[in-house]
C-alpha cells in the first residue's frame, strides 16, 4: 500500500494503524502529530541533542547490540493497542491503557541528561508524566517497597530477543521512594512526538539520576512488591551492573572510568566531560541514599 502525505492525519493514522504495519518502520521514524508538554522546572537548560541523534545512537538489545540496529530493526513493534499489566501490592490492579496512565492533557516536557554506563551522554527532552501518578491511580499498599518492571516480550518481532545472551524479557526495578520521586517519569514521547520505537514507545521509563540501563523501554509491567526485583544487568554480570546504577564519577566500572563522559554530538574537538555524582542530581535525590556506602551500592 502506498501512502500519501493526506492519508496521514492524526485520525486516520488512529483508525488505521492497524492497516498500515507494512509502513510502520516509516511512520515510527516521523511520527506525524504533534504532542505538547508543559514546561517543567526540573528541566536542564542544557542544548538537547538533535532528534536525529537521539533516534539513530540506541541501546535497545531486543532488536540487536549495534547503536544502529534499534532504528533499522524497531519498526516491527506493534505498539498499538497497548497496555500495561500493574499488579502486586497495589489497591486496584489490573490491565491500564497507556491513554489512562499517561493521558495527553498530563504531559510534562523533561529534558533531562542521560548518562549510559558505557560513558557517553545524551541531553533529551522527553514527554511524560511522574511515575508516582501512575503508581497512585494504581494506589500503592503501606508493605511495597520496590517497584519491578517489564519489557514487552515478542520475538516475533524483536529480532533480538530470538537469540540468547540475556534473559528476555528486560527487567528493571527501583526502591519505591526512588519510583515515587518526582524526577522519576513513565514518557511517552520526546521531541514534541509520541515515542519513536526505538526509543521505547509507547511507554517507557526514565530516571535521570541512574546510568541509563535502568531506564526500561516499551514496558507492558509494573509490579509492586516487599524484596528487592531481579534485574537484567545484575542477573548477568552482577560485579559489573549494581541494582542501584547510580551514576557515579568515583565509582569505576571494573572495566573503564566513569570519571568523564563523552556527550554524543560535541564533535571530536569538543573532548570528554567530567562526569558529575548522580548525573547533576544530587541536590534532589542525594537525600534518598543518606548514610549509605555507594561504594558498595553500587
Ligand atoms: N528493554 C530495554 N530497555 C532499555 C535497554 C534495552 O536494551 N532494552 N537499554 C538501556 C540502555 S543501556 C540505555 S543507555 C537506554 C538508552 O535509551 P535511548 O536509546 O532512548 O537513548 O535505554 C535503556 N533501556
Ligand atoms: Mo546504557
């Protein structure tokens, strides 16, 4: 089926979106309605990245371990209908559309550093809403204390997930108080656009304080719970990849320094930059890990 530029309007693209996964690698790259966040005061007024970059250099090992495999192979994702199964310690569990849990008139623009383990960085301006408002349409029991994640599993269409390596599907998972601080969103877009495949749509997670392994894409589960979540990262090299994944400039991975970081884009005369404690987060979240040896935390 060929597509001209009128079939693509906000409705019929919505109705027929169905119809049209032959072209959905196309339309998951430019997406063509635009969304509007409210500014928040917890943005950096740090120059984002282009969407070019943020759309091209992924991590997202469902659809292969290149930075470039995520755009050329997350068109496959079927990302509509959706939705996400919350559960455990939680007053109304159930099955929660992702027009519920993040509805367009709630969305808050983030530009927010992010910081991969692997030592480079990005500045994006996502689109989300607090986790903690999903959490309590939910409505959160006194005895949770973490909350555990998902990635969507379909190897039919995640390229990646037919070979092994990791244990699919991703799991990630938090503290509550770290799941209900207001930094911490669920974003469903980025860019003024609802979230481009690669990137994790529809819905994924993002905490800009922790190295960015923690940030779970394309989640379809949120369970509360009373013990500590297994996680993808820690099941695999757990001397490497901590549960808590804060970043941390004193820190080293056992591999290479996560001292500096080099931001995507700068250019090769820009050099490295100083990686700072809790990614410039401290002053909201150092609070959260009082008293703590982040040595040993890691
Ligand atoms: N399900 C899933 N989520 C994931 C990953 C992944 O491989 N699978 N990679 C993580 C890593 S290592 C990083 S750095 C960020 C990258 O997010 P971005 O591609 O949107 O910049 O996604 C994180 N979330
Ligand atoms: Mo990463």
């Amino acid at each position: 089926m060929k597509l001209g530029w009128s079939d693509v309007t906000p409705e019929s693209l919505w109705l027929n979106r169905r119809s049209f996964m032959a072209g959905a690698a196309a339309l998951a790259a430019t997406p063509a309605f635009a969304l509007s966040g409210k500014p928040s005061a917890l943005s950096t007024d740090q120059k984002p990245n282009s969407f070019e970059e943020i759309t091209n250099y992924n991590n997202f090992y469902e659809f292969g371990f290149g930075k470039e495999d995520p755009a050329r192979y997350a068109g496959a994702l079927t990302t509509d209908p959706w939705s996400v199964e919350i559960g455990g310690l939680v007053e109304r569990p159930g099955s929660y559309g992702v027009e519920d849990l993040a509805p367009e008139s709630a969305l808050e623009e983030r530009i927010y550093r992010l910081r991969c383990v692997e030592a480079w960085s990005m500045v994006i301006p996502w689109l989300g809403v607090p986790l903690a408002s999903v959490l309590n349409k939910a409505g959160v029991q006194p005895g949770a204390k973490f909350v555990a994640f998902e990635t969507v599993l379909r190897p039919d269409e995640m390229v990646g997930q037919r070979s092994r390596g990791i244990d699919w599907p991703y799991r990630e998972g938090l503290r509550i108080d770290e799941a209900m601080h207001p930094l911490t969103i669920l974003a469903t877009g980025l860019y003024d656009k609802p979230m481009p495949n690669q990137n994790g749509a529809p819905i994924r997670l993002v905490v800009p304080w922790k190295y960015g392994f923690k940030s779970i894409k394309s989640v379809v589960k949120i369970t509360l719970t009373d013990r500590p979540p297994q996680t993808s990262w820690e099941m695999l090299q757990p001397n490497e990849y901590g549960f808590y994944a804060n970043v941390n400039p004193e820190v080293d991975h056992p591999r290479w320094s996560q001292a500096t970081e080099r931001r995507i884009g700068a250019g090769l005369l820009a050099g490295r930059q100083e990686t700072l404690m809790f990614n410039g987060y401290g002053d909201q979240v150092a609070d959260l890990y009082s008293g703590m040896d982040l040595a040993k935390n890691y």
